[in-house]
C-alpha cells in the first residue's frame, strides 16, 4: 500500500483552501462534512466559492498565498494553477508536516483525497491511489449501489442497544452470533422498509430472549472442481466470514484467497496414499475448532458428498452435538464435462450416467464390471487414473466394444486444463505420450465423439 487509509476526527480544526476554482468547492463538501472550518486563499474566486464565502460557509483571509497563513491549520488544499505557487505550497506545507493535497499533482502531496460512500456513521472510502481515477469512481458506484441508504440508521439504532446485548451476552462469541443473525434479518429488514420504531421494539423484544450458542458451526462446503466462479452464493458467503479453513489437495488457490485475510487456513491435504491427516483427526479436529467457538468451512473440492467422505464427518459432528451445514458444489464430472464439450447423457448416445470410484485397494478395483458394460450408458471414473490399465482391462473383459472412446481431463475447469480423447483399447498406451496431472477424470461412451462434432477447442 503506498498510502495509509485512515478516519481522522478533524471536527472544529481549520482547512486552507489555496486557488480559486471549482475543484475546491468538491473539496470544500467533503471537508466541511467532516465538521472542518474553511479558510480560503485565492483571487479572483469562481462563483460557486463567491457563494461560499457570501453565505459564510467559507472564510476568505488573503488573495496571495503567504507561508504564515498555514499558522493554526490542520489541512492544505491547493487547486493554484500557477505551478511555482502549487510548488511552495507543497514545500512549506511538509516542512510544517501538515497533510496537504495539491490537486491532481501526487508527487507535490502528502494525502489523496479517496471516493467517498457516506452512510455515517458507515463510511467506505475508495482509492487507487491517485493512478486511475475512473477505476475509482466505477468502484466507489458498485459500493454504492450494493449498500443500502438505510444503513446509517441500521448502524445507529444497533450501537444504541449494544450496551443491553453486552449485558445480556457475555461471550464474544454469543454476541457476535446475535448481532450477525439481526443486521442480516427481520430487524435490519424493518429498518430499512423505514419502520425504526418496530425494529427497536422487535430487538428490545428478542434480546435475552433468544439463547445463543458458544459454539461454532462447521460448514462442509463444496467448492467445485477448480474455476472459482464455479462456487455457489452460499458457498462464498460462508467462506467469506470463516474465521477457520480447513481444506485439502483439490481446493484450488484463487478459492483458498476469497477467505478473510485473517481467517486459519489449515491445510490437511490427501495426496493418494500419502494422508497428511488421517480421515480420523481431520474428523476430530473440526469438532475441537467447532467447540472454540469458531466458524469452521471445511472446503472439499467437487461436491462433498460425492467420493468426499463428507459423510464421515458430519457423523462425528452430529455425535459430538456440533451444528452443521453442508453445502453442495459441481462435482468434478459436471464441471469437466462441460469444459470439454462431452455431454455427459444424449438422447441418441447415451441415457444414463455413472460415477464409479476407480481407487485401487491393492492393486485391484473390486467392482460390479459387468453392469458397467451396456448400451446407452456414460461411465465416470474418479480416481482412475492409476487404475486405467486395470479398468479398461476389465471392461474390455466383460465384452466393452474395444474402440469404446474415452476421455481423460486433468485439472478440469482450471486454466491448466487437459482433454485427451483415445479409446479404451489405446487408452494405456495413449497415457504414456502426454504428461496428465492429478486430478485427472475418466469419461467413457459414446458421448465422448460429441465434443469432434461439437467442433469444441479448449
Ligand atoms: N468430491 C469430489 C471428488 C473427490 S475424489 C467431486 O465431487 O468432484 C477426487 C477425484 O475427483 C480425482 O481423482 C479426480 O478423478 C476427480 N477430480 C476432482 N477435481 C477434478 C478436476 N478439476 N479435474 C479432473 N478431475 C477432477
């Protein structure tokens, strides 16, 4: 950051405004709205400042600029065009160390002055740092439009109940639940419909009444196979206000960067065969974090409750009697199969879909291959890739058409993605010519020659 963003209590202090056009009345409103006094230095002033200084809002103390005119000032604006005068100003100004902006002119300034969203006592201030003004103003109107008018008086009217729930609420942990449920609920709705006095009559009725949990709640979030716009509302909401995170190998890192700067991030990735923490002490530990009071996301890539041992978890966590909520994400065989134009069913090729898990237990996939083998049906392998020789052999075995196509795709939905289209009789051969990385998912049937006819380019 090359400028430190601040709120500075500058009520009743003086401002010295330099100049005499209209770019200092746009100062002047921002100033004089954090309760400044307004002094002005100019000639010749336009005439919204002569207006200014008529109605008594501004001061005018001399018509060139002199170094004792900074005595007893707290701020400096310069909008001079005479760039040796701009140039003083700045010199005298930070000899004093007295924050002064000479407009449109960084090198000469100590501050900038930042887009300002004012719902007091909320205030956003936007800035790129003086570098690119639009980018600003873009940014400042998306704030705009996103925060409602009513959230001035929704901040208002909550602190005026603060001290009740601190009373009533001891634990951090307790208030922080109840003030997250009521500004995001029926309370800050009522406000913001302008019904103030329901809403304080309908918080001084709930406060005490409601019993609030020290415990945490663990989130089982699905976060998709890799292209973070891939996740759901819910998903990045809940990821959004975690204080813990808890994920693995497949959660991708532009995912990983939408949690809080400041939330844990605990990685207990499962390489195959190479757990960095049993399935047992993952299970554990996000009941200890739960218990701590802590909001705990337990992200999984794809969909948690396919091949995502979400269930496991979830059972210790209700066991253990911590609250919990699961939500859903794109398992890795919807995201690849869109990303590589292969539908995964079609109403000519194939009506019905399976994912089977293609995960060796010693050396060997211990599964139904006869039913895999009919007419009108995708087969999705997860985990297959160690395993292809063995499963295109078996099916191959149980009387799989030899020239059955099969898609590999490694790294799905991510820019790093990998399509290889071969057949299950060449598939083992065709492996070995490319390098495909983990995670890497089989597609097997006829709906894999779509994406030729779909004419589909990665
Ligand atoms: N719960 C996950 C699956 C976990 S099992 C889901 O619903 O997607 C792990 C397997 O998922 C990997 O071995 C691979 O086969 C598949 N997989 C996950 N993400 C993938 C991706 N981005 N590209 C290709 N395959 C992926």
């Amino acid at each position: 950051m090359e400028y430190l963003p601040l709120f500075v209590r500058m009520q009743g202090k003086k401002a010295l405004l330099i100049g005499n056009n209209e770019t200092l009345t746009r100062k002047h409103t921002l100033l004089k709205s954090a309760g400044m006094e307004i002094y002005l230095v100019g000639d010749a002033p336009c005439q919204e400042l002569i207006e200014l200084i008529d109605s008594g809002v501004i001061k005018k103390t001399a018509d060139t600029y002199s170094e004792n005119l900074l005595d007893n000032i707290s701020i400096v604006v310069c909008s001079n065009e005479d760039s040796a005068i701009a140039q003083r100003v700045s010199n005298d100004a930070m000899a004093r160390e007295l924050p002064v902006n000479i407009v449109n002119n960084t090198e000469l300034s100590s501050f900038i002055f930042p887009s300002v969203i004012d719902r007091s006592p909320i205030v956003a201030a936007v800035s790129s740092g003086g570098q690119i003004p639009v980018m600003t103003r873009i940014l400042r109107n998306l704030v705009e439009s996103t925060l409602p008018f009513a959230y001035g008086r929704l901040a208002q009217l909550s602190s005026s109940f603060r001290a009740k729930v601190n009373a009533q609420y001891p634990a951090i942990n307790q208030r922080r639940r109840f003030w997250e449920k009521h500004l995001a609920g029926y309370f800050a709705e009522l406000v913001f419909s302008g019904k103030d006095k329901e809403a304080e009559a309908y918080l001084e009725d709930v406060i005490g009444k409601e019993s609030m949990s020290e415990t945490g709640e663990v989130y089982l979030v699905g976060a998709g196979p890799g292209d973070p716009d891939l996740l759901t509302f819910r998903a990045l909401r809940l990821i959004r206000q975690a204080d813990v995170v808890v994920y693995d190998r497949l959660v991708s890192t532009p995912i990983l960067e939408l949690a809080r700067q400041d939330a844990e991030k605990i990685h207990v990735g499962k390489e195959r065969s190479n757990h960095t923490l049993p399935q047992e002490k993952i299970n554990q530990l996000l009941v200890r974090l739960a218990k701590e009071g802590k909001r705990v996301v337990r992200l999984k890539g794809g969909d948690p409750f396919i091949f995502g041992r979400g269930g496991e978890e979830i059972e210790e966590l209700a066991a253990s009697e911590v609250p919990f909520q699961v939500v859903p994400g794109i398992t890795a065989a919807s995201g690849c199969s869109s990303y590589s134009g292969i539908p995964l069913t079609h109403r000519d090729y194939s009506q019905s879909v399976r994912f089977i898990t293609g995960h060796l237990k010693d050396g060997s996939c211990d599964l139904p291959w006869q039913e895999f083998v009919t007419k009108g049906q995708t087969l999705v392998f997860y985990m297959g890739l160690t395993g292809l020789d063995v499963i295109c052999s078996q099916l191959i075995s149980c009387g799989m058409d030899r020239s059955t196509p099969l898609a590999l795709i490694s790294k799905g939905t991510t820019p790093e993605q990998k399509v290889l289209t071969t057949t299950v009789e060449d598939a083992t051969e065709a492996v070995k010519s490319v390098e495909l990385k983990a995670p890497t998912l089989i597609i097997i049937g006829e709906v894999v020659r779509l994406r030729e006819k779909l004419r589909w380019f990665d």
